[in-house]
C-alpha cells in the first residue's frame, strides 16, 4: 500500500516521496494473539506520518464494488488518483491471480466510458510464479469487482500544516531508542520463538514478514547512505548496511524453505539461523554505546 500512496503523493507535487517513507527504523508487532507474530508494517500510524511529513492525509472510504466507480469518478473529476486495496488473487495483472489471496494496493486513475479502468501498479517483486513489475493496464470494471470485497480505498486530501522534520541524527537517535524499547519488551524474542518450529504456516507467515523487513530497511539504508557526511556516523551506516544485507538472506532463506515444505520436504535450518542472525545484529546496533547518535 506504501507503493501506491507514493504515487498520490507525487502526484500531488511531493518531491521525495522515498524520504516520507524511509526515515524510519522501528521493530514493532501487531497488536494481536496472531502467532505467528507479524509486524506492523506499513506502520500502524503512517497515515499520521504522512500528514506531518507531507501536509497530505490519506482518507479512507469503503464503498461496495457496485458503486465504487461513481465514487472514483468524483474523485478523479477533482484531479486526484485514488489508491485502492484489493486481493491480488483477482487482479490480472500479478502473478498472485487465481492463485494467491493477499491484501494489494493499486492506483486508479482513469475510467472510461466503456467500463474499464485505468490501473497503474508501481508494485514489483519476485514470486514463485513469476516476477511481478511496475505496470499500467486497462480492465474492465466487471474484471475488477471480484478484487474489492471491501471497497477500500482512499485519496489525499489537504491537512494545511506540516511538521518541520527532525534533523538526521534527532532521527536517528528516536529509531534507535524505538529499536532498543522493542528488543526491551521482548519484541524480538517473541517474533524469532514463534516462527521456530518452521512448519508451513510459521514459514508461510515468515516469508512474507522477512520481505515486509527486507524492503522496510532497503529503504532505510539507502536513506541513511544519501545523508551528508556530517549528519550521521559512517560506522553507523555501514553497520545498518549489513543489517539490511541480513534481513535479505533471512528473506531468501525463508522462501527456499518454505519452497521445500511445500514440496513435502524437512525445512534447513538455515532459515532461523538467518532470522536469529539479523534480530541479533539489529539490537546489538540499537544497544551498542558510541554508534555516533548519542
């Protein structure tokens, strides 16, 4: 859903819609018994985020696929695209369709006077049936209705203030703190335990949150790459770097394991040995005194 409010947020003029997203280094959990443990990403409060940071509030509306269109229409009248969440099982275009049933976020903006719908899709990423790539298509409304159980959708609409955002190292001093209160509450514990017994489910759920994790601090290294060089310690940077590096093995190492469960096959160890490997490296960098943000 990150990639389609990004493209609203362009749309609307912001000028690094990469930075809205990326300043942020959190571990946190859904509020939920799911066991499991998924995190909380995108973010719980990113709509708030991305009212102080950009001035635009995303504002959600659920409407039944048999009006949704009349609903866009007024939407894309005023000159603004809309941001919509289906399940990718029915949307043609990804490799998910007809085989996998997930939350996916989607831009519409256009819609013809022959009933179809103009999808733009900045999604991209790798699956089992194929790799799924940033893409603009034509469907028709009838082909779309299935996708929208729901009707959820949003647009941005104006807050008229935005905060002025924290220099880097404030930032990166309030990730930090936010890391070590996680590993403090056993955050980390709880999501590494809960995944240990890597049967389908914990491994289905593990493939999908070390790809959640994986892109969440892709983001964030580059982020903390692009800063001036008096603005953050580069032994702090280089550090997070291979975190980020870990978070992908344990992401490929999760998905090679789930592959061979599926296949009726035991799963390697190298998946938790992967996932304890990064959550340890991450609370050691939050814990460690002297990382250049004290």
């Amino acid at each position: 859903m990150s990639d389609a409010l990004a493209v609203l947020l362009a749309a609307r003029g912001v000028p690094d819609v990469g930075d809205v997203f990326a300043r942020d280094w959190r571990f946190d959990l859904r509020d939920t018994p799911a066991d499991p443990a998924q995190v909380a990403l995108p973010a719980d409060d990113q709509d708030d985020r991305l009212a102080r940071r950009t001035g635009w509030r995303p504002r959600w509306t659920v409407t039944d696929p048999a009006t949704a269109a009349g609903s866009w229409r007024a939407a894309l009248q005023g000159g603004t695209p809309v941001a919509v969440v289906g399940d990718a099982y029915h949307l043609p275009w990804l490799p998910y369709h007809g085989r996998e049933h997930m939350e996916h976020g989607f831009v519409v903006d256009g819609l013809g006077t022959d009933g179809t719908v103009h999808v733009v899709d900045p999604y991209e990423n790798a699956t089992e049936w194929g790799r799924a790539a940033p893409t603009a298509t034509r469907v028709s409304l009838d082909t779309l209705a299935p996708a929208l159980p729901g009707g959820r959708w949003a647009v941005l609409v104006p807050t008229g203030t935005t905060s002025t955002p924290r220099a880097p190292r404030a930032q990166i001093a309030a990730n930090v703190a936010a890391v070590r209160r996680a590993a403090d509450n056993g955050a980390y514990e709880r999501f590494v335990d809960g995944h240990a017994p890597a049967g389908r489910a914990e491994l289905e759920n593990l493939t999908l949150q070390t790809w959640l994790l994986a892109r969440d601090r892709s983001l964030h290294a580059r982020w903390l790459a692009d800063l001036p060089a008096d603005a953050v310690d580069a032994g702090f940077v280089a550090r997070f770097a291979d975190i980020e590096r870990g978070w992908r093995r344990a992401m490929e190492s999760a998905y090679v394991a789930l592959r061979r469960v599926r296949g009726g096959r035991r799963a390697p160890g190298a998946a938790l040995d992967a996932l304890r490997s990064v959550t340890a490296a991450e609370v050691e960098l939050a814990r460690a005194p002297g990382n250049g943000q004290e």
